[in-house]
C-alpha cells in the first residue's frame, strides 16, 4: 500500500479512531496528487490493481472531475488512454493483460461511478471524437450479466446526466444532448432496442433482476425513440406477458408496466395516438390492481391504468370527428371502473393529479346531455372518490381534538389539500345536482343511523360534502329546496351525531346549517330547530370553549338574516343564553384559549339596544354591573394586556348594545385603559374611539374634549415628530407597533374632523398639543411611504381649512393657522413634494392622493384669495424654476369652475417642473 492509498483510507475514515487534523492532511496530500499532470495515469493504474473499494471510489470521482475541467487542455493522447482504459473497464476488462482487479465485480456505487466517468466522455467525444462507443458495447454484451449490467448503468446516467429534461440543463447541455439524441436515432437505437428484446428473451427465466434492469433502462429512453421499435407484434405482446405472468418476481413485472406505462405516455398527435390506445387491449391488466394494494406491482399498474385514462380523454377532448370521440369514449369507460378503484385504494404516483383528470373528465359530461346511465354511474364514483380524499386520518383524531400542533397543522393541510377536490364537487353538483344530493342524502343517512363508535371521519367528511355542494346551489334553488334540499336540511337540523362532542363534526356541522340559512328563511317551520342546534350542546353550550366560540359567531350570523322572524322565540332564547352571557363575568381573560377575534362575545349581537334599555332593561343592568366590575378589576390589575385587551373587546360591545347609556362608564374605561398602555394597547385604544365618535358623532363630544389631551400627550410623546427608522435592522417590532399606531393615529384624527369634532384641537387643554400635531400632519403628507396615509392626511387639512377659516378677510379663528396652511402646507406638500420623482403619477393611488392635492388648493383659494395666490405663484413657483407663462396659466385654471382642467394642468406642469429640476429639489 502506497501513500496514495493509505492518505485515502485516512480521508474516507468512519470508524472515529482518526483525528481530524491527519484527515486534513491526508485530503490536502491527495488535492496535490489532483493537481500532478499524470495524475488520469495514476487513477488508471490503481483501478486496475487496487482492490480496496475507498481507493477505486476516490480515483473514479477524481477521473471524473478532470475531465470535466481540464478535457480542452488535454493532450489526444491523455484523451485516447482514458477513453481506452474507462472502456476495458467497463466492458470487464483491464487496462493490459497484468491487470488483477475487475471494477465491474464492485459494489453498486462503484460501478454507477464508473458509468458517470464513461458519461462524460460521450458528453465531450459523441458522435464527432468517439462515434463507435454504443456499436462497441453492444458488441461486448456477450460476456454476460456483468456486462449487460454495466451497459444499462451507462444508459441510465446518460438519462440522468444529460437527456432527461426533468432536470435544470444549461443551454450548452441541451445542445449537447440534442447532438447525442440525433447521433444515435441515426446510428444504434435500433440495435439497442433488439439487445433489450434479445436479453429480456433469454434471462426472463434465469436472471429476472437483470431483466428488471434492462427494462428500467428501456423505459427512460422510449420517450424519444420511434415508438414504432418498441409498438410491434415481438416487444408489446412480450411486456404483457411479463405483466400478466404470476410466476415472476414483482420487480421483473412492475418494470414491464413502466415500459407500458411509457409507451401510453409517449407524446404524439392525438390521430395516431388513439389507434395505438386502441391496440395495447389494456383491459387484460385491469385485474391485477385488486391485489395486494402495498405491493410494488400493483403500483405500477395503478400508474399505467391512471396513465391510459389521462392519455384516452386527452384524445376524447382534441378529436373532433364523431368516430373517434366514440372510441375515446368507449375506452374511457372501459378503464374508469379500475381507475376509480385505484383512486381509493392504491398509492399514486406523484405525476397523477386526480383533481385535473375527474375535473377533465367532468368538462367532457357537460358536451353529453341528457347523461347516459354509464356516466350516472361515474359520477357516483367520482362522489365516493371525492369522500375517500376528504376523510381525516383516525390517526390524527387525538391532535385534532386538542388541536395541539400536530393537530393545527393536520388541520391547515387538509384545509388547503380540499380545496381543490371541493371545486370539484361543484362542478359534479352542476352536471348532476340529482346524483350529487342523492349521494350525499345517503352519506347523511348512514352517519345518522352509525353507532357511537363508527368513525368520526366518515361523519365530518359526510357533513363537508353537504356544506361544500352548497356552493354549487344557487339562491332560488336554496330557498325552494328544490330537488332533495327540502329533505337533507330538516335531517340536518333534526340530526344529533353519537360523535357530536368530537370538535371537528360540531364545527362542520354548525358551519353547514349556517350555509342553508336562506332555506330556513323561507321555511319558517324550521327556525325552533336551528335555535336549538345552536342553542344546546350542539353549538354554545358545547364542551368543547373553540366550537363554543364559533357557536356564537355563527348564531350572531343567523340572528342577523332571520331578524324579525326570531321575535316569537325571544324569550327562549334569552334563557337559554343566561347562563353564557353571565359566564363572560368568571372567565380567565389571561387565558391563550380565549385570545383571537371568536371569543364567544358574538353572543352580544342576539342583544339589540331596544331589547336592552327598553324591552328587557335587566338585561342591561346586568351588563352595566358586569362593566363595572370590569373596570374596577382593571384598576386593581392595570398592566395585564390580555385583561386590557378582553376589556377593550368587552366595551367595543357593550358601545354597541347599551348605546348612549354606556357614557357614564367611559370616561374611567378610557382613562384605565390609557395607563402605562404601550403603542400597541394605543392602538386598541384609538380604534375604540373610532368606534364611540362614528356612532355618537357630536354628542361624544364632550367625553372627547375630556379624554384627548391626555391621548394626544400619550401617543406624542411615543411617535417621532419625522420619519421612523427604515432601512437594515429596522423591521423589528417595535417599529411596526409605532408604524400600526402612526397610521392609526392619522385615521382617528381623519374620524374626528369629519364628524364636525375638529373644535376638540382647540380646547384649552388640547390647544398645547396643536402645533405638534400639525408639524406632524405635514411632515407626513410631504414624506410618509405610504401614499394612502398621506391622503388622509391632506383630507385632514381640507377639513380644517373649511372649519377654522372665514373667507376672504374674515376674521381668523385659528390665529396663526392661515399663514402656516399658505407658507408651509401649500407650498411643501401641494408643490415640492409633488417634483420629487417619487410620486408617481402612473400608480392608482398617488393619482387619488394628487387629486386630493389638487382639491386643497382649490379650497384655499377659495378661503385665503390672493393671499394663497400670490404667495404660492411668488414664492413657490419661482423656487420650482417655473415659467411665468405656466404661471399665469395656472393662475387662470385655479381661478376657473373646471376642477378637471386644473388637475389635468398641474399633472403636465409638475411633469415638466420635473424635467428641469431632474427630481432635485427638497422638501422643505
């Protein structure tokens, strides 16, 4: 043993016994040994006479690499010796009569290295340099298995390594393999076809493995080959029989099904295409795919039926001729029955989509009206099909009772993985709304009639068909119940499941009777049975808090669309809702399970405001004590943010359903909810006000003018009066709770001077925060990102300039106000902000802000005259570099009733403006 060999043994070490720094150097000896100009000559050697396994990999793949790097700068003496000694060794022979080691006696790994090495050689010599190497194989497959082996080894990485496109290929590789593709169509393919026939002939009985190999070869190749080689009286009679044969092994007969399966795939125009479907007679495989489902053959024949089928209504739907639509048909379904079989019971390949084909296959009964019985009768297959793919995993049922992780995500996969099938299922609902209710009525029927035990999946995948098929029912349809409607939703509605309690089935089942509401809208009879399907164990008083929750979101949906019709049932549904309205004052605010938007308080919404103060006023003592106690607990525990928040939810309510009569209890809400509250809990906070001012409008106002200075103080005194950080480092959360408060600041200040509240700026105690407020208003209208801020923020001050400005020579309301809307607003935000290049006149919602732009200084001049005028003409103007004669003319639009021509004037005057200051001139 050299020192080659030992520093490879070293290198390619497992057994933990070396330390890492002599690995290190005995990989830096043998990168220099790489390096050395002989280096083919040294790799050549040892593979001939080297029998360790470590020492042939490393010169292999060291072979391997210099080719691919260095064969341009090789001698064609260097070239000749590997291409002589790679091919002896590939055809188990030596590099001369002394050799002693025979590679092709190696390992698996070994030899697919060997057929890589001898790859990238015909990459760079065929046809033009070496145009021989596939005749010369083929002469050497009479030495036997060994041999016939390697052959196929060689074919297989030539598939995988440069002609097969299901791989990335560079632009130089696809030419070189169009180059190799022709050179051997022209040259070999057909001696290779007859050596698999021939090999397949005489080792079909002694050696199967080897014929399993020769056909896995073969059946990469047939794509680009003349189908007419391989579909003959001698080759597709001989596949059949390998498939059909029971006493082969598994592997041997799989193979032959993915030649078949190859040849049925191949592309070609549909005339000759469905001839050559015609012929192969596939109903004589039909059978096999009952066997063993787990089993390797059955696979494949599962891939060649799925593989016909797609190929049959490929032809049905590009052939126009009558004749050949009916023997497409007839084909079609012939092989249905089998594939929907397969469907149900088999793995699939990852190729086959069985969405796309039945979504196909449903395309094609739209062309044949009236159905026949034939189609009928796939339908309700392609309903069982669709069942089969929807049903949950039992072995996901514990997870997805909790919903812990394993839970949520088997749930957020099934939930994306239906999609598509339930598209499906409205397309079916359309071409045979009569099967489709009859198949889902019996779906019900048996879940109704299941015992406690039967399986929760067959249960919820039932209740899933019937809410998706609703999609595909139209609105008069629903309210009729025509067809079986008019049976399946009072079985609905009637029905309690033995696996009621599993979370899944309560939701679906809550979800569906939600979906068929309009029918109960026009069937009255049937409302006591929807309230107590959300009114008892069923739905809000569920075990389960999640399906509970959703209870009262869903009841809220239904109160709203059935609305008078619920008055009869009024007080039992105030009893049955006592006991869950009054549990909102025990529950663990600080509890995860009760974050999110569906915590139950939907239920408010079966409360209206009149039902509360003057129906039923106990109702609303009880939820005024229920705040109250809130509110003190929220005194005494301040800093809990899932209590402040719960509270912030409780009030939003509470506003809704006590109206006015809520007043006495904001001031202490809002005061409590401010304290030590952080720019997400502001947020809330102003959202909340939002609420309170769009309802009350001006009678808020007092409680207003009492609140906003301290909010004002709060949220100045956390927002920056410029731009908040941007940039590498800045997306943290803490500036997008500051970016979220920002912007919904703006919107509440946007809500107060549209609800004729903008006298609350001018309180006493606010009138301190006036000037910060309008800094930052024009700050951002000049600079901010988003363009949708900045047009509220130009609303803002068109909505000032209306309510604190006189006309002309009036009498200021706002002393100072007029001269910063002219010396700062007008000029920064309605003309230098505007040159810069970035506001793009080509984007929709800078044309709207611009508009909006344009309409302010329309009120301007309306409200400051000449004042605005001559300021923004003398001032502005001359600052932007714009010719007088623009000037003027601007002059003249602003001062004209043609508030289009104005805007279509200033677009084409900033545009030119910005062509003579390149974009440059700074906002001040």
């Amino acid at each position: 043993m050299d020192d080659l060999e030992k520093a490879i043994l070293i290198m390619f070490d497992e057994s933990g016994t070396v330390d890492s720094e002599l690995k290190q150097k005995a990989k830096d000896y043998c990168d220099k040994i790489k390096e050395e100009q002989a280096i083919c000559s040294v790799c050549i050697e040892k593979l001939c006479f080297s029998n360790l396994v470590q020492v042939q990999f490393w010169c292999l793949q060291t072979l391997h690499e210099v080719i691919r790097v260095r064969y341009s700068s090789m001698s064609l003496d260097e070239r000749y010796l590997i291409r002589k000694s790679v091919f002896s060794i590939a055809c188990f022979g030596g590099f001369d009569d002394k050799s002693t080691v025979r590679v092709l006696e190696g390992p698996a790994f070994i030899k697919n290295k060997l057929a890589q090495v001898l790859v990238t050689l015909i990459y760079f010599e065929y046809p033009l340099v070496w145009s021989s190497v596939f005749v010369d194989f083929l002469s050497q497959l009479s030495k036997g298995a060994m041999v016939i082996d390697m052959f196929c080894r060689v074919l297989n990485a030539l598939d995988e390594e440069l002609i097969n496109l299901d791989y990335p290929r560079t632009p130089e590789e696809l030419a070189v393999a169009a180059r190799v593709k022709d050179a051997m169509r022209q040259q070999c393919v057909a001696q290779i076809v007859r050596a698999w026939y021939d090999i397949v002939s005489m080792y079909r009985n002694s050696d199967e493995e080897l014929c399993a190999s020769v056909l896995e070869s073969m059946r990469r190749y047939i794509s680009w080959i003349d189908i007419g080689l391989i579909v003959n009286d001698a080759f597709i009679p001989l596949l059949f029989e390998l498939v059909l044969v029971g006493g082969l092994s598994e592997q041997l007969r799989g193979a032959a099904a993915g030649c078949l399966s190859a040849v049925v795939s191949k592309r070609m125009d549909p005339q000759s295409k469905l001839p050559l479907l015609q012929s192969l007679q596939m109903r004589r495989v039909f059978g096999l795919v009952a066997q063993d489902s787990d089993s390797e053959l059955v696979s494949n024949v599962a891939a060649l039926l799925t593989g016909y089928a797609v190929e049959v209504l490929e032809c049905f739907k590009r052939l126009n001729s009558e004749d050949a639509k009916g023997v497409s048909m007839e084909l079609l379904n012939e092989v249905l029955p089998s594939v929907f079989y397969v469907m149900q019971n088999c793995e699939l390949d990852s190729t086959f989509s069985i969405v796309q084909f039945l979504s196909g296959y449903v395309a094609t009964m739209k062309t044949l009206s009236p159905l026949r019985e034939t189609q009928l009768l796939h339908v309700g297959q392609i309903l069982e099909v669709i069942r089969s793919q929807i049903r949950y995993d039992p072995m996901y049922r514990k997870n997805l009772g909790i919903l812990d992780k394993i839970g949520r995500e088997e749930e957020d996969r099934m939930v994306e993985f239906r999609k598509d099938l339930f598209v499906l299922l409205r397309n079916v609902g359309r071409v045979a709304p009569d099967v489709t209710q009859i198949f889902i009525r019996n779906s019900l029927a048996t879940a109704v009639g299941s015992s406690s035990n039967w399986n929760v999946e067959e249960v919820e995948a039932a209740l899933s068909l019937f809410y998706a098929f609703g999609e595909s029912i139209n609105g008069e349809a629903m309210r009729t119940g025509s067809g079986l409607l008019g049976e399946l939703v009072p079985m609905l509605l009637s029905t309690r499941f033995p696996c009621h309690s599993n979370r899944l089935v309560a939701l679906v089942y809550l979800e569906t009777v939600t979906r068929y509401m309009k029918f109960v809208q026009e069937n009255t009879q049937y409302i006591h049975m929807v309230l107590a399907a959300f009114l008892d164990e069923r739905g809000i008083h569920h075990p389960n808090v999640n399906v509970s929750r959703r209870a009262s979101y869903l009841f809220m949906r239904v109160v709203k669309l059935l609305k008078l019709k619920l008055v009869p049932f009024i007080e039992n549904i105030l009893q049955s809702l006592q006991d869950t309205v009054a549990g909102f004052t025990s529950m663990d605010y600080t509890s995860k399970e009760l974050s999110g938007s569906e915590d139950g308080s939907h239920i408010f919404e079966g409360f209206s405001e009149r039902l509360v103060t003057a129906s039923r006023p106990a109702i609303g003592l009880m939820f005024k004590q229920t705040l109250d106690v809130l509110l003190q607990v929220l005194v005494v525990f301040p800093n809990v943010e899932a209590l402040r928040s719960k509270v912030t939810s409780f009030v939003h309510r509470m506003v809704d359903t006590l109206g006015a009569s809520v007043f006495p209890y904001l001031p202490k809400a809002l005061e409590q909810l401010l304290v030590d509250s952080e720019p997400k809990e502001l947020v809330g906070l102003l959202i909340l006000l939002n609420q309170l001012i769009c309802k009350f409008n001006t009678l808020f106002r007092d409680i207003l003018d009492e609140v906003f200075p301290a909010i004002a103080g709060r949220i100045l005194n956390v927002i920056p009066v410029d731009a908040l950080p941007s940039g590498p480092g800045s997306n943290t959360e803490e500036n997008r709770e500051l970016q979220e408060l920002q912007r919904t600041l703006y919107t509440f200040l946007h809500v107060i001077t549209t609800h004729d509240l903008s006298s609350v700026f001018l309180s006493p105690k606010s009138r301190s925060y006036l000037q910060p407020i309008m800094q930052l208003l024009l700050f951002t209208s000049c600079k901010h990102k988003d363009i949708l801020v900045r047009k509220v923020c130009v609303q803002i001050f068109i909505r000032l300039i209306r309510d604190w400005c006189a006309m002309p020579n009036g009498e200021e309301k706002v002393p100072g106000f007029q001269s910063f809307i002219i010396e700062n607003f007008a000029t920064n935000c309605c003309l230098y902000s505007l040159l810069d290049n970035s506001f793009e006149f080509r984007d929709a919602n800078t044309l709207v802000l611009f508009g909006e732009i344009v309409l302010a200084q329309k009120v301007m001049y309306e409200k400051f005259g000449n004042d605005f005028l001559v300021h923004f003409v003398s001032k502005g103007f001359p600052a932007a570099h714009c010719p007088q004669d623009l000037a003027e003319t601007y002059c003249q639009k602003l001062q004209g009733s043609d508030i289009k021509a104005l805007k279509s004037f200033y677009q084409s005057l900033i545009e030119n403006l910005r062509l003579q200051q390149n974009g440059s001139l700074v906002v001040r």
